[in-house]
C-alpha cells in the first residue's frame, strides 16, 4: 500500500514498538534510530528493539542509548517494522510480542519479503533508509544532522557504500541532501570500512582457507564452524560481509558462506551477481532477501547442509 496510508496511523498513535530483523545491519538500525528520534520529536513514546547485542562498529550512531534489548511490559504499542517483512525474522521475543498487537506497520524493501504486518509497503529500493525519509518527509519531519546520518549509514550499509546495483541517482541525491545536513561522508566511511577488530581478519583466515571454487568456477563456497568463531574470541557481525567478498572473485556468480556462531545452528549467506535470484533460491528454505543477496537459517549439520546447497547450486548454474 501507499506509504501515504501509514501518516493517519503514526499521527495519532501514541506509542510505538521499533523493531528490525536479527543479525541486524546498518540498514536495520540506521532507519530504527533514524525513526526513533524522528518520532521523539513528535512528542511520541518510543521502543526501539534490537534482539541482537549492537554490534560495535554502529557504536558512534547518534541516539543508540534509545535502544531497549527486551521486549516492552505491557501490550498497547503500535509497531512499525524496518527492513524486515517476515515474522521469524524479528527473533523470537519480538515475533511473540507483535504477534497480539492490533496494528503492525511493515516497511521493507526486500524482493522476498515475507508477510507480517496489518499494513504493508514493501518498495524495491536500495535501502529501507530511503524509505524511512520518504515518511519523514510525509510526517514533515525536519532532518536534523543526528537523523541524517543514520540514514547515510543505513544507505552507505546497504549499497555497500554506493556500489551496488540498486544505486542510482536517486541514491546520490539524497545522500546529497543528508551531507548538506551535516554527515561527514569519509567519517562514516571510515567508521564503517576500516575499524576491523582484529578476531574479524582471524575469522577472515579461517573462511579463506575452507574457500573453493565449484561449478566451474561458478560458485565460490566457504564455512565457518562454531570452533572457528571459538578459536578467533569473534562477534557474529565479525563475518559479516564475506560472502560479498568471496563474489568478487573472478568468474564466480554466486558465493555461498555458512555460519555456525552458535553450535547446531547455521546462518547460510548468499551472494549473487544476477544471474541467479538468490532471494528464490533462499526462500525454499526458508529464508529471504534480494536477488542480490540473500541468506536463510537451518539446523542441518554444517557438513550435509554445504553438499545439499552445493548440489542445488551447481545444478541451477550448468
Ligand atoms: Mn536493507
């Protein structure tokens, strides 16, 4: 529906639960915080939720001391969801919670999105945060620097700092807007892509010796086991991004990367250039995304789930 259908229901609700997906990204949390401080403004309550520990490098956001890591006591919230449409995605005391609420507001824009929410609106755009300002723009919201710049992180994330595919002019027209705010483009940059901790570039070492080439060189596959995240003291966040990394390879058209950070439960990554929809692929299991990237969760061993995934992909891409 039209983002227009939300402004009825934001301008007279009182209280608001803020909630992204788990294993949360720039995108998640910068359009949270963003809509956090935006709503505040407004003189409304807020909870914004992560069910994730935020991971350290979003440490310098503005406005992350708003964050709340439980779920509200009572149950008289209207929710707004970001850059998530899917239920079991939220985690499972979020996914709990929404589930009595009467009024659950859903703003993502993934192909494969999932179907939470009373009211919807799902746009195929390059970041959630595009569509976080659009609405403040409806609610006439003036951007103040501490809004803008988690907006520009939350696009910086997820164009993978204005490279990716769903960049365009329009996505350079409003980081435009949002530096004349005051966001410090190499600031952010340099929050964002050069302050590994050193257990991400151990885990890195770990995935790139268990990286091969299949498919012909197709498809780039790597694992990571709950000893390899063990061995490096590694966040969950520390392997994020190295599946984006291993489709750079020459010749690949998809990377596959398995995650084990908690024993029995692997996070399966993919990345694709085009060719194949990994949002499709990813939804026969359960999962979701672009067509881009894309990733779903299972409880196959690390080992059966590797071949199943390999079998599958080698015979989607001969
Ligand atoms: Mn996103």
């Amino acid at each position: 529906m039209a983002l227009e259908e939300f402004l009825p229901i934001i301008e007279k609700a009182p209280r608001f639960f803020l909630a992204t997906h788990v294993n949360p990204d720039g995108d998640g949390i910068g359009s949270l915080l963003a809509l956090t401080i935006a709503l505040k403004e407004k003189d409304k309550e807020v909870w914004p939720y992560l069910a994730d520990e935020l991971p350290s490098v979003y440490e310098f956001l503005p406005g992350k001391d708003l964050l709340y890591y439980k779920i509200p006591p009572d149950k008289d919230w209207t929710a707004i969801i970001l850059d998530c449409g899917e239920a079991s995605r939220l985690g499972e005391k979020a996914e709990a919670f929404v589930k009595d609420l009467s009024e659950i507001l859903v703003l993502d824009h993934h192909e494969v999105s999932g179907n939470l929410g009373t009211k919807r609106h799902v746009e195929l755009t390059y970041a959630t945060g595009a569509l976080v300002y659009k609405l403040l723009k409806l609610l006439n919201v003036s951007l103040t620097p501490a809004i803008a710049l988690n907006l520009y992180v939350a696009i910086f994330s997820d164009t993978g700092g204005f490279r990716f595919q769903q960049t365009t002019a329009e996505t350079f027209a409003l980081a435009q807007r949002l530096i004349e705010v005051g966001v410090n483009p190499a600031f952010v940059a340099e929050r964002l892509t050069e302050r590994y901790p050193f257990s991400r570039l151990c885990l890195l070492k770990k995935a790139l010796s268990h990286l091969r080439l299949s498919g012909e060189g197709q498809i780039a596959f790597s694992f990571l086991s709950h000893e390899d995240y063990k061995e490096c003291k590694a966040s969950k966040a520390d392997s994020d991004d190295f599946a984006t990394f291993f489709r750079g390879i020459e010749g690949v058209e998809v990377s596959v990367l398995l995650k084990e950070f908690k024993p029995g439960e692997i996070s399966v990554s993919l990345r694709s250039r085009g060719k194949i929809n990994v949002a499709t692929f990813a939804a026969h299991f359960g999962g979701g995304g672009h067509r881009f990237a894309a990733g779903f969760k299972s409880k196959t061993d690390l080992k059966s789930l590797g071949y199943i995934l390999l079998k599958e992909l080698e015979a989607l891409i001969s």
